[in-house]
C-alpha cells in the first residue's frame, strides 16, 4: 500500500510539473509573440486597439500589427468608455476599491476613476464592471512588455491603424545647438524650446476646440478694460456683471438686454481694439507633464471634428519617409483624420517648435471633445472618453 501510495504521489508531482512548464510555456509564448517584431520598429512604443464589438485587443508596435488577445469588457449597465487613453499606472497585483476588493492581478490603469486592463475570466462576452479582461497568460505577457503612457484606444466596432500622411504633421528635426528664446505665441507654461529638444522622450499634442466656458470671464475682462465694473471677474453671470453689460449697451446707443451673446462679445472687442480669439487650441505635455499651449484658427468650428489618434512611429530606413497612423476612435462621425487636421491651421513657427522636440512614440490627437477629467490630475495624460459609462 506504501508503495502505490508513493507512486500515486509521484504522479500527481510528475503531473503537477508538467502543468506548470505547460502554463509557462504559454506565458512566455505569449510573451514572445507580443514583443516579436522586425527591424525600426524594435524601439517603438505599443498601441493597443481594443473592440468592444470583436472583444479583441490588438497589438501594434510602432506601425506593425503584432497580436490579437480576446478580452471580456463591460457588460450592459458598465459598459467600458470608448475614446483615447493612454497607460497611467502598473500594479502587478491590485484590488479593485469599487467592487468588492475583487483581484485585479497585472493591472494597467487607463483612468484614474476605475477602467483599467487586468487578468480575469473571458467567458465569451462582455461581463466586467467597465474594465478589459484578458487571460491571466496574455495579462501577464502583456504587463511585461507594455509602458507606462502606451496608447490605448478603444472603439466601439473594429478599427485598424492606417498608415497617415499629412502636410501639418510635425517632422521630426535637428536638435538647435543652443537653447532658443520662447516666443511670445508658444512661451507658454513650461519650459524652454531648447530644453525641450534635449528630452527623449515622446510629446502628448492635442489639437482641439477651445474652452467655450471662459464667454463670461472674457466679457468682465472687456467691461472692465472699458470702465464698466463687472463686479468680480469669476466667471459667474451676476447681477452686477448684468448692469455692466447694460451700461455699455447705453453708452454704445444699442437696445440694452443685459444678457451676453455673440454680437456682444464682438462689440466689446472692436471698443477695446481686440481681435476675435481663435476657436482652437494646442496643448502639449511630455512625461506627464504640461509643456506648454496655444491659440490656433479652425476653420468651420461648429462642425464635428471626432476623435483621431495619430502616432509617430519613426522614419523609413530606406528612404528616411516619416512613419504616422491614424486610428478613428469617435463612431457615427464621417469626419475623416485628414479632413479634421486640415481645418486647423498651424502656424510654422508652432510646426517647428514640436519638430525638434518629436520623438519616436509621440502622437497628435485631433478631438471636438477636449479631454476628460482624468487629464487634469497629478500624473495624468491626454484622456479623451468618447462615450463614457
């Protein structure tokens, strides 16, 4: 009996092993097959595309289509946001405060709210609470080869990186021997332009409309610069900010109404001798950081732009051609990526500028959205739902 015994629990051991060089096998596999690519590409950062329909995740460096993975997302009540993310933070082991400390083994953060990509159960359909499952193999593999500020762009059908080309694409320049003075139009929050060409690392561009709530801030601005006190330039349409306005209307000989509009904000400008501000804006980061911001002219702001995520993913070694894709990530919206760029226009002092500072892996999203909240806080990048939960 000793002996049978000895040999049942030699092969449990002999059958226990071999499950465990089976499943290793299959991570590292994965893992092989995730980070395999060819030539330029090496260097470049990941893309991850994910389909709510496919409930696939597929895997591009650089411009190469790598792998897909399936993936369960959010079911019916939590579905998972569409729209252009990028990767905030990596736990390898993380529990979710929402939901009942559930495990979120090899989780990568997408927003600092809750949707993140992490191992879990796939059992054919979307079942999580707004986060994107994958194999606990493919999880893993992925959490090895993956970056914090990869790109993350999930859509609600399928949609593939193309290759983009375009003529107000920044190109990638020499660095200046010297550092430059800022100019006044792109100075800016942060840095010098000099300093910033000596970064290695990727720029985070976003082109997009600007903020339409800063109507009532502009117009105390002019009442004020006119001699009408408006009260506290806050933003907020009181009572004295409506008598300002109706004492301007006065002086000016028109129907007094006391209300902001268009026509108003206009007369206020040509009074003080200031032109209409520009409907778009730019704003720049890198490591996280804000580098700086700027006006721009948008033609036809009122039609939708939707939501491009174009990447650079380097220069051809043949013929040294800059390497884009643009990836679509706004659904019911015909508005093409190189339609929306081309309303923009964007000065060459500005294209200059994040020439020398592009770098492999920086990208350049086009969105009528602006960005989410997620984008504001410490550690945060360019976050853009098109559909939220």
């Amino acid at each position: 009996m000793r002996c049978v015994a000895g040999l049942r629990h030699t092969a449990m051991v002999i059958s226990l092993s071999l499950w465990k060089a089976k499943a290793l096998g299959a991570c590292l596999g994965a893992a092989l097959s995730l980070g395999a690519t060819t030539g330029h590409a090496d260097e470049a950062p990941l893309h991850l595309v994910i389909s709510l329909s496919e409930q696939t995740l597929s895997v591009y460096r650089g411009a190469e289509h790598v792998d897909d993975k399936p993936v369960s997302t959010g079911r019916a009540g939590f579905t998972t946001p569409t729209g252009s993310f990028t990767i905030l933070e990596q736990r390898r082991w993380h529990r979710s405060n929402l939901y009942d400390d559930a495990p979120m083994p090899f989780m990568q953060r997408l927003t600092w709210s809750g949707i993140a990509l992490h191992a879990g159960a796939l059992p054919g359909y979307p079942a999580s609470h707004g986060c994107v499952r994958l194999r606990e193999t493919h999880a893993q593999a992925l959490f090895r080869i993956a970056r914090r500020g990869d790109h993350v762009t999930i859509v609600a059908d399928d949609a593939r990186p193309a290759r983009f080309v375009h003529p107000a694409l920044p190109r990638e320049g020499e660095r200046p021997q010297a550092p430059e003075e800022p100019t006044a139009a792109y100075a800016g929050a942060a840095s010098n332009p000099g300093d910033e060409a000596a970064s290695q690392s990727p720029l985070r561009i976003l082109l997009t409309l600007a903020d339409p709530v800063d109507r009532v801030r502009e117009t105390q601005r002019l009442l004020a610069a006119l001699g009408h006190d408006p009260g506290p330039i806050d933003g907020l349409m009181g009572r004295m900010t409506g008598a300002a306005i109706g004492a301007f209307q006065r002086a000016h000989g028109v129907p007094e109404t006391r209300s902001l509009s268009d026509a108003l904000l206009t007369a206020l400008r040509e009074a003080a001798g200031e032109p209409e501000p520009s409907r778009g804006r730019l704003f720049v980061r890198r490591d996280f950081r804000p580098l700086f911001d700027a006006p721009v002219e948008i033609a036809d702001h009122e039609t939708p732009l939707g939501t491009h995520v174009l990447l650079y993913a380097g220069r051809e070694p043949d013929t040294g051609e800059a390497i884009w894709t643009a990836t679509s990530a706004d659904a019911g919206v015909e508005t093409s990526p190189a339609q929306a760029l081309s309303r923009f226009a964007l000065p060459e002092a500005l294209l200059e500028r994040l020439g020398r500072s592009l770098r492999l892996g920086s990208s350049l999203v086009v969105t009528d959205r602006g960005f989410g909240r997620d984008s504001g806080r410490l550690g945060g990048d360019f976050i853009v739902p098109t559909v939220s939960r």
